[in-house]
C-alpha cells in the first residue's frame, strides 16, 4: 500500500472521497442476479433463529414413539442401522431407548408436544411442527456449519448474510445481523464465530456479536473528555483517508471498513437507546421471566424483538446446552427450562405487537439423537430430527413430515437443510436458485448445486 504525503492528501481533496468511494465499490458488488430483488412479494421483513445448539432429541421434545417406548431396553433392530452411519455408538451393542418424558396433546391441532416444554405447548396452533429433517454432517461443528450456511466447506457464507445481501438492512443505526449467544443446562460445545461469517461476500454482511450480558457491544461509548463532533471529526479524516485509498486500489475491504466506522458511530446513540428497557412494562418483563440483560436465553429474546423493532433483519439466538450423551432425561428438562419461557414470551410478545406475522421464527438445533440408548444419553443422529417454525407465511398447527415407528429415518416428506434455506428465502420474497453471487468463475447461493425445494404444504 502506497504511502500518502500531504501534498497528495491535499490535491485528492476531502470531501465526500469515503462517500463516494463506498458507493462505487458496493455498486460494482451488486451487479449480480440480486439487483431485481425481492424477486415477488416478500410474507416476511426478518428471520429470527433460535439456535439450539448441541442437538436436541426429537424423541423427548417434538416426535413421540409409542413403538420405541414398547421396546425399551430391547435390541435395536438391525435392518434400521446395518450400513448406517453413527458417531460414538459405532460398532456398539445397540439398545433401544424408550421417551424419556410424557406427551401430551394440545390446542385445536391436537400437537403432541413433550411436558418439558410447557410454555411452547401453548402455542401448538401457532407453530408448525417438521418432524422430518435430515442433514449431512454428524458432528457438531460441521453440523452448524451446513445448517448455517448450506455447505460443508467451512468459510462459505452463512445464511444471515445471504439475506441481508439479498434485501439490505432496514436499520440505519443497528447491524442488520446480529448475534447472541446463551447457555445452561447440559454439555455446552464451543460456538465458532464462522457460523455467521460472511463468507465471500461483502464485509459488511457478516453477523456481528452482541454480548449477553452488560454492554451489548464493548468500548461503544465515547473516551472520557472526547465529545461526539470529535469522535466525529476522527471518523470522518479516516474514512477520507481510506476514500483516497479505496479509490486507487478499489479493494472492497476497504469499502467495508468505512461503512463500519460510520455505522460504529451511529451505534454509539443506538445501543444505549436499544438497552434502556425503562419503557419495557411489567407485565412484559414478568412475560420473559428475565432481568434485562443478565446474559440469560429469555433476555435476549426480549433484546431479539427489541431489534427486531428497529430494522435488524435477521437475529440468531443461540443456546449452547443441548449435547445429552448422558443423563438425557435430566439434561434435556434443564436445557428446556432455559429455553420454553423465552421462546414462547417471544411469540407472544411478536403477535401481541402485531410482529409476528411479518416475522419467521425458526426453532431447533444441527441434527437429533439417536433411538439407541448411549448408556443414559442419546447419540448424536443425522437421519431424522424435528424443528418448529412460526410466523409469517406459515400455517399454524400443523406438524409436517413423518419418521418411522421408531423415530430413526424418515418416512414421509422428507425436508432437507437447503428445502429449510429455500423456504426462508421464498417466504422473504427470493427466489432461492436466482440469489447468485460470482467468485472464483463460479456462481455460488446458499442451497448449493443439488435440488431444493420450497416446501409449500407448510405454507399459508
């Protein structure tokens, strides 16, 4: 990178160079199949992921087995896994493992729904239940990583900044992808700040974390003495010094980070503004049954809608806690008293504001856990796992898909992890297989080269 002496500064000139500069580069990066977006007419404007991270069983939360519960302790039954892929049972004596928590039925839908999740069960009519996805990946990090961003090769883009390419932000002061993270209640397997990457898109598409607890995002405020024109000031000679910069070599890291240090400043008023819960009522608080910001899963997604109201466009909750190799019975009842308030004060909340219908909700983790007893825990397990979705778009009170009478393979309607992704995008208004990007002479979208589909019997 050349040096730049003052005569040269001065001869530039200043003003408006980082503007310019900034506007230039990103043109020349949206001149791809994107500009024509939304492709239709969007049912949505965001998604909100609640990530439950470490996969939880389908068998205890969402997919009763009657058939499994009979064979308790008994053989698994060969002609289900001969040939099958499994991660720490492999070459094991496999026993079959009965559900370890009673379902009940609930709403007009009749929804079975596990007893450990008592405060979601009062939306059974609210949220559609998939109880036939499957994956590729078997382990954790490669798991999040496919779910995240469509593709097994780490360093791909992930979903969240797929979208916000696609349709931009609709916040000036906030990221349009921001995420949080939370745990309790079992085995927490490390989150990779990968999974919100953006990949080789734009710079200023990755997700950004907020912290949990206390200050969202750390040195936000102004140094003592330093006034808002100052810090002002600063930013405004950095940016011009990188325009002059980014308008000889027109690297678009450079782009980004212009864009960055003004968003940075604007969020020096945003994110104190977005922390004052004062305005928040009791009854609201009482809702979540969290004190703001005490790093909690029910407190971010009280800062999840928060957001929400004020343009981030996709939000990605994630709770680390759901890995039950042992103790699944116990594991999974404390993961779930972490989560069940939380989610379900966030669908309240949504629909009580008149939210939710324009907002996807997507709830589950990277795979399931297998049918097989891994001495008091379960396996993990790509074959078949359960997610629910609600919102815009989606019919309420339905469930979607079928596994066999033990709960290992799909029986019916099977959905896949890019069917999930085109589903996403079709309800934003994208037509998934028309969301392109061009690098390295190749075309690349989020649902990768194999069909997908939009799966459109769960859609309203």
């Amino acid at each position: 990178m050349n040096a730049i002496n003052r005569r040269t500064f001065l001869n530039h000139g200043l003003a408006g160079i980082g503007s310019l500069a900034l506007s230039r580069l990103y043109a020349a990066e949206s001149s791809d199949s994107k500009d024509k977006l939304p492709h239709y007419n969007p049912k949505i404007k965001r998604v909100i992921h609640l990530c439950m991270a470490g996969g939880p069983s389908h068998l205890e939360s969402f997919d009763y087995k009657k058939e499994l519960e009979k064979l308790h302790r008994q053989d698994m039954p060969s002609s289900f896994t001969k040939g099958q892929q499994l991660a720490q049972l492999q070459g094991r004596a496999l026993k079959c493992m009965g559900p370890q928590w009673k379902f009940n039925k609930h709403g007009q839908s009749q929804t079975e729904i596990s007893e450990i999740f008592p405060h979601i069960a009062k939306h059974a009519d609210d949220i559609c239940v998939i109880r036939s996805m499957h994956t590729e990946q078997i382990n954790h990090d490669p798991a999040h990583t496919f779910m995240n961003t469509g593709s097994i090769i780490p360093g791909r883009p992930s979903m969240g900044s797929w979208v916000l390419y696609g349709l931009g932000s609709e916040s000036q002061n906030l990221p349009g992808y921001v995420v949080l993270t939370s745990a309790g209640g079992g085995q927490g397997q490390p989150i990779s700040s990968r999974q919100w990457s953006n990949g080789f898109l734009p710079g200023h598409l990755q997700g950004v974390e907020f912290q949990s607890a206390g200050s969202p995002v750390h040195y936000v405020q102004n140094p003592a003495g330093i006034s808002d024109q100052s810090q002002k000031n600063v930013i405004d000679a950095v940016n011009q010094l990188n325009g002059i910069n980014a308008k000889r070599t027109e690297h678009r890291d450079i782009a980004t980070r212009i864009e960055q240090y003004e968003l940075a400043f604007r969020m020096q008023t945003a994110i104190p503004e977005l922390m004052d819960t004062k305005g928040e009522t009791q009854q609201t608080l009482d809702l979540y049954g969290c004190k703001p910001g005490d790093g909690s899963f029910a407190s971010n997604c009280l800062l999840a809608r928060r957001l929400a109201e004020r343009g981030t466009r996709f939000i990605q909750l994630y709770h680390r806690g759901w890995d039950h190799h042992g103790q699944v019975k116990k594991g999974t009842a404390a993961t779930a008293k972490h989560v069940d308030q939380g989610t379900s004060a966030l669908i309240t909340d949504l629909k009580q504001r008149g939210m939710l219908d324009e907002t996807l909700i997507i709830w589950g983790g990277e795979f399931g856990r297998t049918p097989m007893a891994q001495g008091s825990g379960r396996d993990h397990h790509i074959k078949a796992f359960s997610i629910f979705l609600a919102g815009g778009g989606i019919k309420g009170g339905i469930t979607h898909g079928e596994t066999d009478e033990l709960g290992y393979g799909v029986a019916k309607d099977p959905v896949s992890v890019h069917d999930l992704h085109a589903t996403m995008l079709h309800l934003l208004g994208m037509q998934h297989d028309a969301l392109t990007y061009k690098t390295q002479g190749l075309d690349f979208k989020l649902t990768g080269v194999e069909p997908a589909r939009v799966v459109k019997e769960i859609l309203s």
